[in-house]
C-alpha cells in the first residue's frame, strides 16, 4: 500500500520522465536508446511506475520497447487506426489512442506508410478537436486513406530483417539479382535467356500470400527435401539461392530463418524425367508447412505446340492451368538454342 501511495504521489514526475525516453527511442535520437541520464532515473522509478500504472486500471507500460522495423511515433500518433485496414498481414492494432505495430508479424511491405496520406497536423490541434467534439457528444474520424499527424515513419534496416522488405515491398529491388519484386524474373525471359532448354524442366514453388506470408525456416523444409534429387540444381540468379549457406544439403543461412515476409518463389531446374519425383517431394512435404504454396513447372513447348509436362502433371494428381509466356522478338538471345528435332 504504501509503494502504491508514493507511485500516485510522484506519478506526474516519473510519468514525464519515462515519456522522454519514449520520444527518445521512437524518435531516433539515441538510436533506440535511451539517454544514460534518463535511462538511470528511469531504472530508479521503474518499480514505482508499474505499481502505480497498474493503481490507475492500465493493463500494459507507456514505455514502448525498442523496434527494428515499422515504427509509431507515440508522441505523434492519435490512434486514428487507418492504418490498420491497409495492412496485408494484420500487424497493427489501436490500444486506446496509440498504435502498435507487432514487429514479429511486420513483413516491412509499406503497405501502411505507402497509402496512407500523411497530413503532418499538430497532435495537439487533433487530441483538441476531438475533445471539443466529444463535448456535445460528437465523434470525428478523418479520411480512411489519411494519417492525420504523419505517425508512421521508416527506420534504416538492419540485416536480416531488410530481408522482409526486400521480399515483400514490391518497389524494392534485391541487391542479389537487380531486379524488384521477388528477386527474379522467373520463365519470362527464356526466350532471350534460354536458362530452360528444351529436355529440361524447371519447377518452381511459390511461398506465402498477403494475409498468410512465410518464415525462411518453412522455404528450408523444401530445399532440404529437393536438395537430394539427382541432377537437381537451383537457379543461381535467384535472391532464395542467394540466401543458401550450402545448395548440397539445401541448408539458410541460420540467421534468416525467422525472418517472415509476404512472398518468395524458389526456382529448380532439372531433366525432365526428373520431374514426377520432385513433384512427389513437394506432395509429400506441403502438409508439413505453416504456409500457402503454388507450384508452377516450366519448359518449352515442343515443335508442333505440344506442352512436354501434360502428363506428368496429370499423372501426379495436379490441374494443370496453363499459362503461355512468349515474348516475341522483344530480346537477342544470349545462348544458342538447341535445334529441337
């Protein structure tokens, strides 16, 4: 009783000065950190803070933790909650009048700082707005598609979690490949490339959706299943490759397997006749996955039209959508092509 008497007691004081370290670490000052000063005062307060927070019926701290990702600027924010609507994986939620975004669900899109219009109002002009209104019993709420102090804001990432952006945001081009999106630009190109000759066939697994999205550790489970298939080889021009600490074993980089983001697409190529089996693989395996997959399987049509992989795919249990990618005279290829007797 006595420490909850003392904590109302100096409750503005310690208030204040927990909500300077609070600026201080979402604004980036101390990059992240609170300030020495400030960080032992707060360490002195702390036990009195909470005990008195908790007297007041709140149910978690002011003190927002340090972030690697999107960020809340708690001095800013209003819990206007539009931004809740436009994100794909559902990471941000309104407590009260302040937004919190979950960083382990974040999949650093942009979804939310990208169509969300920052106005840049004074807080203080908004909060009193509202109280006017709420005074005759009113309620005010801005545009869906409006931020009205411009809350959100992007830090500098840190690898690896500038991966999730560099998977997810589809403006980002990966530094691996060059090329925006999800890293590759797949069977579009073959006719200049030639990456797929004829014989060959290359399969293709997509991981993740918006709404869904996928851990690295679940795209290990299938490139340590395919890793094994004979005359198998991954696509070397492929940011998943990229991520690959040894292709022999299908083993990441341990350090990016908790990294979530929306979408990855992982590419193979193999002989032909190798397909039914690495078709069987990817069956046997996607019960296992905490995610969505599509397969697409690639490979040139034959002379007279004919689509080489009909069967297999029917044979193995698959509807087969087909879908032709074609570019005509739009490139000079860069391998020769073999003649297709």
């Amino acid at each position: 009783m006595g420490v909850t008497l003392i904590s109302v007691i100096f409750w503005p004081g310690i208030s204040k000065t927990l909500r300077t370290i609070d600026r201080e670490c979402n604004n980036g000052t101390t990059d992240g950190q609170p300030s020495r000063v400030t960080h032992r005062v707060a360490r002195v307060f702390w036990r009195v803070y909470h005990s008195a927070h908790k007297a007041r019926g709140c149910d978690g701290l002011l003190l927002q933790p340090r972030r690697d990702g999107m960020l809340v600027d708690r001095s800013k924010c209003v819990g206007s909650g539009n931004c809740v609507a436009v994100c794909p994986m559902g990471a941000i939620h309104v407590d009260g009048d302040r937004a919190f975004i979950n960083q382990d669900e974040c999949v650093e899109c942009g979804a939310c700082i990208r169509f969300v219009t920052s106005e840049d109002a004074p807080t203080w002009l908004i909060r009193s707005a509202r109280r006017l209104v709420s005074f005759f019993n009113l309620k005010y709420d801005h545009p869906l598609d409006v931020c009205p102090t411009g809350a959100l804001y992007w830090p500098e990432f840190e690898w690896p979690r500038s991966l999730r952006a560099q998977f997810s945001d589809p403006v980002s081009v990966h530094p691996s490949t060059g090329v925006g999106g999800r890293g590759t630009e797949e069977i579009k190109t073959n006719d200049a490339t030639n990456r797929i000759p004829p014989g060959s066939a290359g399969i293709l697994v997509e991981f993740g959706r918006p709404g869904v999205g996928c851990r690295f550790r679940e795209v290990q489970k299938v490139t340590r299943a395919l890793a094994g298939v004979d005359d198998l080889s991954f696509e070397p021009n492929n940011p998943v490759t990229v991520l690959m600490s040894d292709q022999a074993t299908g083993d990441l980089d341990p350090a990016v397997l908790n990294e979530k983001f929306l979408s990855c697409i992982l590419e193979t190529m193999m002989p032909l006749e190798r397909a039914p089996e690495v078709l069987e693989i990817i069956q046997n395996i996607a019960p296992e996955l905490d995610t969505v997959i599509s397969i697409d399987i690639n490979a040139r049509c034959g002379p007279d039209g004919e689509i080489p992989y009909e069967a297999i795919v029917d044979e193995a249990g698959f509807t087969m959508r087909p879908n032709g990618k074609t570019n005509l005279g739009l490139a000079r290829m860069i391998e020769p092509q073999e003649e297709v007797a």
